[in-house]
C-alpha cells in the first residue's frame, strides 16, 4: 500500500502527517477540513490558546461525552478527608489565604486514581496515578489536579483525545484493559516523540507504586503566584509522602491484580481506619521570569521538569488524611475536579496543555453529574459563602428569593435585596500583555523531546535503569507490528545508546538507525532527587509484615516478634494455613489471615516462626513455598530462625543482607534488597 501521507515535522517536533491524492480529509464532525491535527490556536507561539479555536473545542467536546457515566480517564479512584495545615506562610508570593498564616488549617479532599483503566479494573497495574486534592478555602474550592509523575505525555491538549483513544482498550476488540503493552499505545509513542519523557517515567518503578501513602504527587504545569502588590512568580507543587517514595517490583504488582485487585484502595483505607494517618508536606519551586528565559528548556512545556538541584524545594505546608468516605458513590463518584477553580494569589501560566485543560474538565463535569449545578453535591460545594446570579438548571437545589438574577441591577432602590457583587478583593488576572500573530503553531522551545528522558535515565541507579530496560522490553514484547517496534527504537537511540541497545537485545532485534531529532539533544547535569532508591526512607512505619506461624508455633517468640514491629511503627498480620486457634508451645492463637488467602505480595517483609517439624510439613504445601519464595524473589527481607529453615530451603532462598533471624527482622524489614535481583532472573 503506497503511504497516504507526507510525514514532516512541525517547529516544535511534533510528528505532522499531511494527507496527499485520494487521502480522505481530516475534518470536523460538521465537514470542514483540518489543516493541523496537532496544535491549538493561540495568540503567539507561546501565547494564551484561543476561546475561538473551534477545532480544539468540539474535539475535547466530544472526547469529554463519549463515556457515560465513569470518568473516562482516572475512573477507578480512592478518595480520603483530610486538612492542609500552612507551615510557611508565603506571603511575599502570594496573597492565598491558605497559605497566609502559619498553622492555619484548611479542609481537604484528595482522590488518588489510575489513568487507564475503567471503573471495574485493578490497583496495581503499570501506570501514572491522579493526586487530585481540592482545598475548602475560605475564598473558594482551589483544586490541584495533578499526578505522580511531574511530567505529562503530550504538549497540547488537543493531542489528548488521540493519546487516551491509544492507551485505551484497542476499539475493534475491546482490550486489553488497563495496559500500555500493546500496539496502538507504541505506535502513537513512536511517532509523538514528546510522549518519550512521560513513557520513561511511567516504565520505571514510578509506574507501580506501593501504596498511595508512599506515592508523590505533582502539579505537572507551571502555574502563577500572585501577591497583594500584583508582583507575580512562576510555581510548580509537588507533594512529598513523609513515610517516603517507595514502589513495587514488576512480578509483584502483576500477581497483586489476581491476588488482590483492590490492594491500593484497600491499603488506604485501613491506614486511616487504624489512626496510622497518611501525611504529605506540599512544596513549591518558585521562579522569576529571568530564570526561566535561562533554562535551556521552556517553562510552559508540561514534558519538562525543573530539577530540584536547580530550583530546590520548598516546603510551605503538611496534608493529613485522616478520614475515611462515609459513601463511595456520593464521595468519590461525585467528587468533580477542575483545574479553572483557583483562588486569588493563583493564577495560570499560558501552557497549553493547561489552557486546554481550563476548557475540558468542565464540560465533562457537566456530562458525567447530568447537570450545570453539580457544584451544590455536598462534596463538590465550597465550604464558604458564596452567591451569584445563575439560576434554575436541572437538579437545582437552592432555592433564590426575590428577582435579582442580574447584575447591575438598582433593585435595592425599591427596597428589594439587590444579591451579590464584584468586590475590589475578588480574583484579578495577572495582566501580562499578548502579543503576536494568531496561528497554529508549536513554538520552536518546545521541540527538544530527549534532553530531559536521558535526564532522567542518568538519574537512576544501576538496578532502577535495569527495571526501565525491562519495562520496555516487556511493553515491546506484546506491540504485534514489527516497524512500531523499531521506530520506538529509533527514538531511544536519542535517549541513550545503552538502553535502546538492552531493548533491541531484549526484542532479539537490530537497532535501526536513530531517529532524526527535531533539536539535538543535550546533556543535562543528573538528579539524584529523580531516584527512589537513592531516596529510601528505611522505615518500618506504614508497612506491614506478614508472620506465617503453624501448630507448635513459640507463643512467647510470636509475641516478641508482634511487639517490636508495632514498636518500629510497622503492621504485623499473623498468618497459618488454619485461622481458627492452633495450639502454641506456650498457648493458643488465632491467625489474621489463611495462608492460601494471604500470600506474600500484600506484606513489606515476612517472618517464618515455625518448628522444625512444621518446616517440613510445609514444604510439601505450594502455597506455603510460594509464600517464601515470591518473598525473596520481591527482594523482601525474610526473618526466620533454624526451625524453618526446610521451608525457606525449599523455597530457594539463599543467605543475603535481607534474610535474618527473627530479632533482626524489624530493622531489615525497612529495604528491599536490590542487589538480590541480579541472581533472580534476568533483566534487561
């Protein structure tokens, strides 16, 4: 088949097909043809998008209705009540009331979420997670909607259709669900090389994390502060997990979808049932316009991150989740987040992922809650007055005296209640001046899509660049078209020779020859801050170490164990094959959890305290051996002592820093032991 099109490439490096001879066009849903698929109208090509780009405008349209009524994106979500609590007022950047006053407290809720899958899927698969908080100022509802991941995959929001409808179940078949390993994702990878920063993050142990509670969260675009003098600052937020950043390994995450599909949802619900209360401190890079014209990257591209080495953090306040929804339909379900509801002291940068983001979110709001009032659902509504001159709608719920449903209105003139004005108080825009032709354009300091994923590859350790190589070796594995494959080669030659070559080798195929970058890629001083195992928090605190136990068990050395890992700040969940009371040497106890039904995946550490007898019975038990094995092979610290030990040989686990006798597992139990893995299996 002759090739349909002209491939060429746009100021910014995004991939433009133009469609030649019999081509059908490309064109709106009213018939007018399209001449730029991959960009939005904005006023300069840095400037603001435009309320008049039609195109743009029935795109998100239509992309926001085309689920009814689950989210289309983040649809299997967990929410939790909490406060923000200001540690560092910044009022020299901000006139924010919440951030106004040390200590002072603002309500909040967070949803955290994965991006992919529908409403029905799973916890754990390899994907970016949502951390969307909306803060119950008393100026209003400020909702932060971001993710895990800094960085998103596209520089425009009218690419987001085209980069969900890839990732999403493939539309002949219907799957697979809730996974980028498969051909229409790496294709539309392959040819937007601006997706590569996003992808790399999402391949790496970011993309299966722990648990929410040890999850970050970000902004993802440059924002505004603005002060009480108008003086206003760039912003990026970052949420930072005090009980650390820390992830899963790959065959882990993989069983936990069988093993316990709603292991994140489950995870964060009996924290906070238990009192043990996930915390986040908020932290902000804040920046002048004379910095940002330094870098050698722009500031508007949500691709690219500012490291922390050249712009550090700082922490200005602390979250607290400490409630558990009373109704998951009407707190989580209904729960309605738009980037557009800001306060005054915040305002938007002319992103134009964000811009077009201002335009979506509430128009599917509209679409998934049935009407324009969905603002008065409790969860939704803001905890101060407010007061406006919209009326009536479906579903309305207030009920407004008098006639003033307008304004300017002189009502008050005849004694009648006049309703709400403008306050010289209220949000002001940031006046900045717009300047430039109106087009569709991507502006050439958008179109470096490499320097900052080879950034981010150098950053990792040895054992974290092994799990990226494996990631996408495996994602590779299941893309059935072999020139999807090789153009995502071609593409990470640009990032780094080594990992394009790991890949290949992986896949048993020649590298092609490197892709032509749109600007050559730099090389970018390395950021520790980018790794988590450089950043560890070696804690017991918010873990959960699983005790498999059996008849003729030592009551007393049971006990000890128990003690000192609630001690350390840690969980112990007492697991047998029976969980009615067995006998102990010593007394009798009852199991938390059946051994067939608890294994190792949903526990940080395990502990064997077994007779020697016991070993031995269980060694002939595959649910008993895979408990211990799949321990080991999660690089897992295992303590036991010489009793167990037919198990634990059965299981093939060999001596290492993570194996110890019971009195040490409290302080081995805070790791992984990456160096375990080499010996484990192979890895690209």
């Amino acid at each position: 088949m002759a090739n349909p099109y002209d491939r060429t490439t746009g100021e910014g490096g995004e991939t433009q097909q133009i469609g030649r001879g019999d081509t059908p066009a490309l064109t709106t849903n009213h018939g007018t043809p399209i001449s730029d698929n991959q960009n939005s109208l904005r006023a300069g090509a840095r400037g603001p998008t435009l309320l008049e780009d039609f195109i743009l405008r029935e795109k998100i349209f239509h992309f926001d209705h085309e689920r009814i009524p689950e989210r289309i994106v983040h649809a299997r979500g967990s929410v939790a009540h909490g406060y923000f609590e200001c540690t560092d007022p910044i009022l020299e950047l901000s006139r924010a009331s919440l951030f106004s006053k040390k200590g002072k407290r603002t309500e909040t809720i967070v949803r955290f979420s994965t991006v992919a899958g529908g409403a029905g899927s799973v916890d754990t698969p390899r994907d970016v997670r949502g951390f969307a908080t909306k803060f119950y100022t008393d100026e209003g509802n400020w909702d932060l909607v971001g993710n895990n991941i800094p960085v998103f995959f596209i520089q425009d929001a009218i690419k987001f259709p085209d980069l969900v409808h890839s990732v999403k179940m493939e539309a002949d078949r219907g799957f697979p669900q809730a996974a980028s390993a498969h051909d229409t994702f790496w294709d539309f990878v392959s040819l937007m090389p601006e997706t590569l920063h996003t992808v790399i993050w999402a391949m790496s142990d970011r993309g299966i994390p722990r648990s929410y509670r040890m999850m970050q969260g970000f902004g993802i675009h440059t924002f505004k502060l603005v002060n009480a003098d108008g003086v206003e600052s760039f912003v990026k937020f970052h949420w930072r997990p005090r009980l650390g950043t820390q992830s899963l390994v790959w065959d882990e995450s993989a069983k936990l979808q069988g093993g316990d599909n709603d292991y994140h949802r489950r995870d964060l619900w009996e924290a906070i049932a238990a009192g043990n209360y996930p915390e986040y401190d908020l932290a902000i890079q804040s920046f002048d316009a004379e910095l940002a014209d330094s870098l050698p990257y722009d500031v508007l591209d949500a691709t690219k991150i500012i490291p922390e080495e050249v712009v550090p953090l700082r922490v200005i306040g602390r979250m607290v989740l400490d409630r558990n929804p009373d109704n998951h339909f009407a707190e989580n379900e209904q729960l309605a987040f738009l980037p557009s509801n800001v306060v005054p002291g915040i305002d938007f940068s002319d992103d134009p992922l964000l811009q077009g983001r201002l335009f979506s979110y509430l128009d599917t709001q509209k679409s998934r809650l049935g009407t324009t009032n969905f603002h008065q659902i409790p969860v939704n509504a803001p905890k101060c007055p407010y007061a406006n001159m919209m009326r009536d709608g479906m579903m309305q719920t207030h009920v407004p005296k008098g006639r003033a449903n307008y304004e300017p209105n002189s009502l008050d003139e005849a004694g009648e209640d006049p309703g709400p004005r403008p306050r010289e108080d209220g949000f002001r825009t940031a006046p900045q001046p717009v300047a430039g032709e109106k087009l569709r354009v991507r502006a050439e300091s958008f179109a470096d899509h490499y320097s900052q994923p080879r950034l981010f590859w150098n950053s990792q350790t040895q054992n974290e660049q092994a799990h990226i190589a494996s990631a996408i070796t495996f994602e590779l594995s299941k893309v059935g078209l072999d020139h999807i494959r090789l153009r995502v080669l071609s593409q990470l030659r640009n990032v780094d020779e080594g990992l394009a070559g790991r890949v290949a080798k992986g896949l048993a195929m020649d590298l092609p020859k490197a892709a032509v970058p749109a600007r050559p890629a730099i090389d970018l001083a390395p950021s520790d801050a980018l790794s988590i195992q450089k950043h560890w928090n070696a804690t017991l605190k918010g873990r959960k170490v699983g005790i498999l136990f059996d008849e003729g068990s030592d009551k007393a050395a049971l006990d000890a164990l128990i003690g000192a890992i609630e001690k350390a700040g840690g969980t112990p969940f007492t697991i047998a094959p029976k969980v009615g009371g067995l006998g102990l040497a010593g007394g009798r106890m009852k199991a938390d959890g059946q051994l067939a039904g608890s294994p190792s995946w949903l526990f940080d550490a395990v502990a064997l305290v077994l007779t020697d007898a016991a070993a031995k019975r269980l060694a002939a038990d595959s649910a008993a051996v895979g408990f211990v094995a799949d321990a080991f092979a999660h690089l897992k610290a295992i303590g036991h002592d010489e009793g167990a030990k037919p198990l634990a040989d059965r299981a093939g686990v060999k001596p290492d820093k993570g194996v110890v006798n019971l009195a040490d597992l409290p302080k081995a139990a805070t790791l992984r032991y990456w160096d375990r893995e080499a010996n484990l299996r192979d890895l690209a």
